[in-house]
C-alpha cells in the first residue's frame, strides 16, 4: 500500500490525539486493575505493543489493512491465552483485561497508529496509491474513490477518512457505500441496491459497448452477483478502465478489469483486440505493408498491458477469436478471479466474540 507521507503524518497525528485524551484514564484504570502503585505508557506499550511478533507474524504476513492485522493480533492473543490456561489461571491475561471494552478499543488505537507507522512493511506497498481513485467508462465517465470528498470544484480523496473507510475497496458495497463519482458533479450518483446497480450496469454500461461479448459478460456478471450469499463483497467488474483517469487525451481503456482486494489480484481482460484494434485496411495491398501496420498494431496493444502493469500491477488476460467461440469457458476464467478469496482470514467481530465467551 503505497501512500503520501502527508495523509500517513495526519492520521497519526489524529490517532496521537485520540490516544492522548484516553491515556491518562486508561492507565489508570489498569493500575487499579493490576494492582500496581504507579502505571507508565511505557509499561503499557511493553504489555500491549511489544506483542505483534508473539501474537502474529508482522514480519512476513502481508495485511490487506488495519482490520485484517487487527483481527489476526486478537486471534493471536487468544490463542496464546488458551493454550496457557494448561499451566493454571491466567486472570491477567491481556484476553482478559480486553474483555473491557474501554481498554480493547485504547489497545485497537494504540494498534491502528502502529500499523499506520509502519505501513508500508506491513502490507508491501499494495495497494498502489494509484488505485485509490479509479476512473472507468467509454463516453460516460464514472470514478470509484476511497473516502471521496468535494472541495474547490473538483473530487479528491479524504485524507482523514482513508483508515476509516468502512468497507473493502473496489467491492459492490465500496459501490454502495460511496456511489459512483461524475467529475463534473458535486454529488455522487448513489446506488443502494442491487436492482438500482444492474439497471445502471446493463442500461448504461452494456449498451455503450459495441461488442456482443462484452454485453454478454455484462449480463453474467449481473446473474453473478444475484447468486452470491454476501453481493457486497463481491469485486466491482470495472468496464473501460481508463489508463489517463480524466485527462481528455485518451491513451488506454482496458474492457474489464477486477481490482481483488481479498487476494490483491489485479487483472484486466481485452476482448479479441484483433478484431477491432488491430484490424488491417486495405488488406489488398502488398504484403510488406499489410505486415507493417500488423507489425504497429501489435506493439501498441503490447505496450498498453506493459504500461498498465507497470502504473497499476494490472495484468492483462487477452480473449481471442477463436477462445470466444466457446464463450462459457471464457466467462469461467473471469468468474474464478471475481470469486477468488484469500485464504485463513479472520475477523475483527469474530475475535472478540472470543473474548466475550473466555
């Protein structure tokens, strides 16, 4: 994850100071709890943030976000606690002084503003900054942005909302949740349904596509997404993803793409470009200059997928002529990245539930 030291500065410095106006009666409370004559943030950071290697493996486990290192800790904290209740009581335990949810939710900020300060070892520099706003459409132009904001005319991302975003990014409820953005309006077109996203997703989307396949894929995807147990989880299949964002000076458009944020597979697919980008006229002519145009066409189509690996880690599935005759296998390679989730991962709700049943 790949983020401007300016909006990592002010997130911890709203972070410090939430800690900051908690500190005082946290520590408190924890000295009365403990027994202890004097408590000091330091001997609350030895109890609590000198753990992350003992109860998870920060080190080598790559985080999607907060939650995810969150969840993973917690689960980490229990399971130490249950595997030592063999040798006696553990009524110190940090399991058990979490049970008290003032102190959880002091350890859950002490937490994010770590992570924060480490984030790009914690999750390996994905995603790209560049993803946090992403711009798709041919003709009508939308944008999906985490946290957007409308200020001196124009839509950018709100630095101070970015941890709290409160679902996962480029998903239907990342949709649902912030609506799709037009550029040249100060509010987002909201969509709170699946019935409202596929009559915008088949009535716009679908029919400003020239292409039979690329219609059909819209319409399996729409059936996808109606058979699916948690719809707001499912990754948004983003047609035309534009390469440029809104400059009017069009380079690329990729026909579909999946930002997986589960797995962090991301994954564009051109449909046939043979049979519209790199068609040949005046194929009558000599053959050198038949080979020639070829020759042109093709590095321009090789030079989009390297340029969009290259700014977004986007790589590039190709469905030729003859893979589209059989259409239904074509639709299984798409549907196997929208469906891919990664695996052992946990839950924030999950873990303290735990806590609430020690």
């Amino acid at each position: 994850m790949k983020m401007n030291q300016d909006i990592l500065d002010e997130i911890e410095s709203d972070l410090t100071n939430e800690i900051r106006a908690r500190q005082d009666y946290i520590l408190e409370k924890l000295r009365i709890r403990l027994n202890y004559d004097y408590y000091s943030f330091q001997r609350f950071n030895g109890l609590f943030g000198g753990k992350n290697n003992i109860y998870v493996d920060s080190v080598m486990t790559q985080f999607t976000d907060f939650n995810d290192f969150y969840g993973q800790w917690l689960k980490g904290v229990i399971n130490q606690y249950e595997q030592r209740l063999k040798y006696g009581s553990q009524n110190n335990h940090n399991a058990i002084l979490m049970k008290d949810s003032e102190l959880e939710g002091f350890v859950r900020l002490f937490l994010e503003r770590n992570f924060y300060r480490n984030l790009r070892a914690r999750t390996r520099l994905k995603p790209d900054e560049q993803l946090w706003s992403v711009w798709f459409g041919y003709n009508v132009i939308f944008g999906l942005l985490i946290a957007p904001k409308y200020t001196d005319e124009k839509w950018v991302i709100d630095k101070s909302e970015i941890r709290r975003a409160n679902y996962e990014y480029w998903t239907i409820g990342h949709v649902f949740h912030e609506g799709l953005i037009d550029n040249l309006r100060s509010k987002p077109f909201i969509i709170k349904s699946l019935d409202q996203f596929e009559s915008i997703y088949l009535s716009i989307f679908k029919q400003l596509s020239n292409s039979k396949y690329e219609k059909q894929i819209c319409e399996r995807y729409i059936e996808y997404l109606k058979s699916s147990y948690n719809v707001f989880s499912e990754p948004f299949l983003i047609p035309e993803v534009r390469y440029a964002g809104l400059e009017k000076q069009h380079k690329y458009r990729l026909d579909f793409t999946i930002l997986n944020q589960h797995t962090q597979q991301y994954i564009g697919f051109e449909i046939s470009p043979s049979s519209s980008h790199m068609s040949v006229k005046g194929y009558k002519d000599k053959q050198l200059e038949v080979n020639a145009e070829l020759s042109q066409k093709w590095h321009k189509e090789m030079e989009k997928r390297n340029e969009y690996f290259a700014l977004f880690e986007i790589a590039t599935i190709t469905f030729t002529e003859k893979m589209l005759e059989n259409f239904d296998d074509c639709w299984k390679i798409i549907q196997s990245f929208l469906s891919a989730r990664s695996e052992e991962k946990t839950s924030v709700q999950d873990q303290l539930q735990r806590i609430k049943n020690i």
